[in-house]
C-alpha cells in the first residue's frame, strides 16, 4: 500500500484504487456486518439512555412540568440542528470529524479546548456513575438479611472499589468498542425492567401520594438549571428502603450504571490517544492509560458523593458548549450565505442560548465556590454566606 492510498495489484490484475477512508468505512470481507452493526446501534442507545432516562423527573421538577416537557424537546431539537449544523460545516471546510472542524475554523487552539471538553465531558459522567453505583447499590446490600450498619457491603467506597476492580476495570480494557454491545444489550434491557417497576409503582402507589402544591405550574425558576442538565437524581429515592421491587428497581440501576461506563471510558481514552499519540495507542500504553483514567475518576468519586452537583456541572461546561456554542460557532465563520439566511439566524439564537445558560450557571456555582471558601476560612463571620452554602448542599 503506498502512501496515497492505492493499492499496486499483480501484474495483469484489473488497476483498483482504494483510498484510505473507503478501506477504513468498508465493510471487512471475512467478516458479517450484521453483528457489528447491532453491537454499534446498541452501544449509541445505551450511551444516550443509559442511566440518564431515569433521572429525567428531576429536571422535570426542577423546570416544571409543562416547561419541563418543552424543554426537553427543546434540546432534543437544538441537539439535531446542532448535527446538520456540523454536517454542512464540514462540508463547508472539507472536513470529515468534529476535531477535524474546529481545527480548520479556530486553529490548534481551537482543537485543544474541543478536545478537553471532550474529555471531561465522559470522564465526569463516569465520576457520576460511580458515585450513582456506591450510593444505589449499598441500599440493596441493606436489605440483604444480616447486613448490618457496620457491614463493608453498606460502605460506598468499598462498593465502589469493587465494582471497578472487578467490572468497569476489565470491561473497559478492550480495545474494540464493539465487544461492549452485548454488555449494552443488557443494560438497554435492565433499563426495560427499571422503566416497568416504575409504572408498576405509579399504578399501585399513585393513590397514597399526596397532592404537592403547585405540582402543575407551567415555570420554576430552575428552568436554566434544567436546560443545562436534563438528566440527573434518582427517583427510586422517592420509594422506601424497605420496598423490596424498589429494591430489585435499585440494583438493576446500579448494574446498568455499571454496564454503561466502559462506554464512557472508551471515549476519554479515545481522546488522549488522538491528542498525545497520534490516534494509536501501543498495547503497553492502552493498558496504561486505561488505568489512569479510571484510577482518577475513582479517586474522585470516592472522596466527593454530591451527584446533583457533579452532573450539573458537567451539563453546563461541558454539554453545553459542545452542543450549543461549539457547532454554531464554527458554521456561523464558515458560512457564506447572507446574515439574515435561516441557519444563521437559528444558529446564532443556539448560540446565544448556550452562553446564556453557561453564564448564569457559572455565576451561581462561583457563588457556591466562595461560600464554601468562606465558610471554611471565616467560620464565625460568614452566616450569610452559610446559609446559601446549605441550600446548595441540600440539592445533594
């Protein structure tokens, strides 16, 4: 094969050209494609759904139920524009991924910060996702008979450190992504279990919920919160400890979490060898990096247990920029059609939008920042700023 890409047949053999991104697309002759294209489709669904789709009456509370719902297909309608938007500015710049893009619109500067969110937007989602399995499976341990308070299957920091060494470590060391679609098969049907136990739950404990105030009204004031997260909390928090089918919903969510985030390791893992290795990782260097990654994502969850915070967090620096700012921005550079064309006018409201909500989310987590500071310098000066303190840790 020479270096442009085409391959010398033998002599009298028909002149082939192949180039080097149709061998890459193509489908392997000795190979089906059937079960790599299901594993492919059931890893993109697991990545999507996976643990998000219960935490989804959060935001909803959170924003109110009628925003909440216009909300949500709100996003789901910035998120899809945001693809074409993508689509026609690789096109525009001759580009064929999203690195490639932005380097050719904002330069390696560019690159770098596309690159860094994301990595930190997968490698804070499996900080969540370990906190979420310490915190959900140490409630199912509890009901498990003669597991006492002082047992270490109630310690979410062993549970954690076992869960990773034995699960997420191993799962995560492979090296192709499709060996993971059984494992996200799994999971999708977990996720089928977990949504059934809800309905059931709805059905036969409907009646004895009571009727909260303002349960209907149209807007909270946490609609921006909602828009930077619209997914996170754990509604089997609404059901009690000794519910033994809220049990079952418990550890089939912990397990799901579990199943979820090789996923997420495969894409930090992805972005450091594209960034520091040229895209190709050394088998030496594959387990390395592996064990990195997860080694700090554990160290972290096991040291910080505010999963509200965390995911938020990740939402607004990380979502939001890659799927609002981003993308706009560079179609808005790149585009050559006249300011008052439709895509650019959407494109600079999603832009708008996007900072917007980084902005104030910013704002007010700089404001947990230094009441936590102060707090920790100025105990007995500080009661004001304790206060607010303390109504952020209560969204813990």
């Amino acid at each position: 094969m020479e270096r442009g890409g085409t391959e010398q047949p033998p002599a009298g053999a028909p002149q082939i050209e192949i180039d080097d991104h149709t061998a890459l697309v193509s489908k392997p002759r000795n190979k089906g494609g059937n079960g790599d294209l299901a594993s492919a489709g059931f890893n993109i669904i697991n990545s999507i759904i996976g643990s998000g789709i219960i935490g989804l009456p959060y935001s909803m509370k959170e924003a109110g139920f009628p925003l909440g719902v216009l909300l949500l297909f709100g996003v789901a309608y910035i998120t899809d524009y945001s693809i074409i938007l993508l689509i026609k500015g690789g096109n525009l710049s001759s580009t064929n991924t999203y690195q490639e893009l932005v380097r050719k619109t904002y330069g390696f500067l560019g690159y770098l910060i596309l690159s860094t969110l994301q990595f930190l937007y997968p490698f804070i989602a499996m900080i969540s996702y370990n906190i979420i399995t310490g915190d959900t499976l140490t409630k199912v341990f509890l009901r498990i008979p003669g597991v006492g308070s002082e047992n270490v299957l109630i310690d979410r920091r062993f549970i954690i450190l076992v869960t990773t060494i034995i699960f997420t470590l191993p799962l995560s060391l492979y090296r192709d992504i499709a060996k993971l679609g059984k494992v996200s098969l799994v999971s999708l049907l977990l996720t089928v279990v977990i949504l059934v136990i809800v309905m059931v739950r709805t059905i036969t404990l409907g009646p004895q919920v009571p009727k909260s105030e303002n349960a209907w009204i149209f807007a909270k004031s946490n609609a921006i919160q909602a828009i930077g997260v619209m997914s996170f909390g754990d509604i089997f928090e609404n059901y009690c400890r000794d519910d033994n089918l809220a049990t079952f919903g418990r550890f089939c969510y912990g397990v799901t979490v579990i199943l979820t985030f090789p996923l997420e390791c495969f894409v930090t893992r992805e972005v450091v060898a594209n960034v520091f290795f040229h895209g190709s990782l050394s088998t030496v260097f594959h387990i390395v990096v592996t064990v990195i990654i997860i080694a700090v994502a554990t160290g972290v969850s096991l040291v910080y247990d505010c999963l509200g915070i965390v995911l938020e967090l990740n939402g607004v620096l990380s979502a939001t920029p890659l799927v609002f700012i981003i993308p706009t921005a560079c179609y808005l550079r790149l585009s050559e059609e006249r300011w008052n064309h439709s895509d650019n006018l959407i494109s600079c409201l999603i832009l708008a939008v996007g900072v917007l909500v980084m902005t104030f989310r910013c704002s007010q987590y700089s404001s947990f920042v230094l009441a936590e500071w102060s707090l920790n310098m100025f105990p007995s000066c500080c009661t004001k700023w304790n206060s607010k303190l303390l109504l952020l840790h209560h969204s813990c």
